[in-house]
C-alpha cells in the first residue's frame, strides 16, 4: 500500500500482478486493525495518494465496511476515533464525498453514535461526536449536496444530508452545556 501512491511504482507493481489489497483489511484483530488504519490515514492525507483515484475508492470502501463493523459491533470501540479521523480525511475530497453520501454517511454515522452510547454509557461520547459532526459537515459542503439544483440526480430543491434532521441535530449540540459543541 504504502508504494501504490508513488506513480512510477504504480505501474510496475501492476505489472508484476499486484493485486487481492483487500486481504490486510480482512485482518481483525485490534493490534493488526491499529496498523492498518493508521497506514490508510498516513497515505490518504499523502498528496500522491489524492491523485490516484482507485486507490482512494478502494480506502473509502474498505473504511466504510470497518464503519459498519462498528454499527454492528464487530470494530473495537478504542480504534473508532482513529476510524473516524481517518474518514474525515477521506472526506475532504470532493470525489470521496459523494461516494460517502452515496453509502448514506449521515444515517450510519448517526447509527454509530447511537450504538457507541448503548455500548459505553459511562464514557465520555463528546470526542466521537465531534469527529461525526466534521466528517457530515464535510460531506455536507460538496455543492451537489448545498445546492440540488447543481446535481444531475437529485431533485432541485434536494440536499445531502436531509437540512432539517441535520440542523436539528446541530441545534441540539449547540444548547448543551458542553463549551466544545458551541
């Protein structure tokens, strides 16, 4: 993974016949999941690898399965901080942040914050929450999703995510006592 973002290298390892990537992501044990992430977020925030589409895509969905691993239970919650900075950083690109609204970010991670508190009521649920919040409000810049009228598939007066429920959301975080959600 770690050479895939350099161009020169790219092509010759495909031409050695690199493939099957998706074999280190099917690891599941926590240490070897620390390992992995942190590389994906290291060459996701790489400039190299934001110019190679493929490899982006396949970092998105590899992070939106682990994503649903977490919804489901199956992701240890002491890496979901390191999941979610590593979406976030995905996010920041236009391409990533249709392919993120595409999969319905806003509802799974508003799922996962749900899950997250039934697991740990007695932890603190604010540093998950904020880094939900940066990764929707990042999805919800893409002008597709700010203004309906820009996108082919979506109806003019529609955008991601649902206005309402997300403003309410936010409404809600800002009337806490919390001086970090103001």
């Amino acid at each position: 993974w770690v050479l895939l973002p350099q161009e020169n290298l790219r092509w010759r390892l495909k031409d050695f016949g690199l493939k099957d990537l998706h074999f280190a992501v099917e690891l599941r044990q926590p240490n070897l999941l620390q390992v992995i992430l942190g590389t994906m977020r290291h060459l996701l925030d790489q400039e190299h690898a934001q110019q190679c589409h493929q490899l982006m895509q396949f970092f998105g969905e590899q992070l939106l399965i682990f994503l649903d691993l977490a919804i489901s239970g199956k992701f240890p919650d002491s890496l979901l901080r390191l999941l979610l900075d590593a979406v976030s950083i995905l996010s920041l690109q236009r391409d990533m942040q249709k392919l993120l609204a595409t999969f319905n970010i806003y509802g799974k991670l508003n799922r996962l914050v749900r899950k997250y508190r039934d697991r740990n009521s007695n932890r603190d649920h604010r540093k998950i929450e904020l880094a939900v919040l940066r990764v929707m409000s990042q999805v919800a810049v893409h002008p597709a999703h700010r203004l309906g009228f820009v996108a082919k598939d979506l109806e003019a007066d529609e955008v991601y995510p649902p206005r309402e429920e997300f403003e309410e959301q936010l409404e809600g975080w800002i009337k806490r006592k919390d001086e970090h959600c103001k």
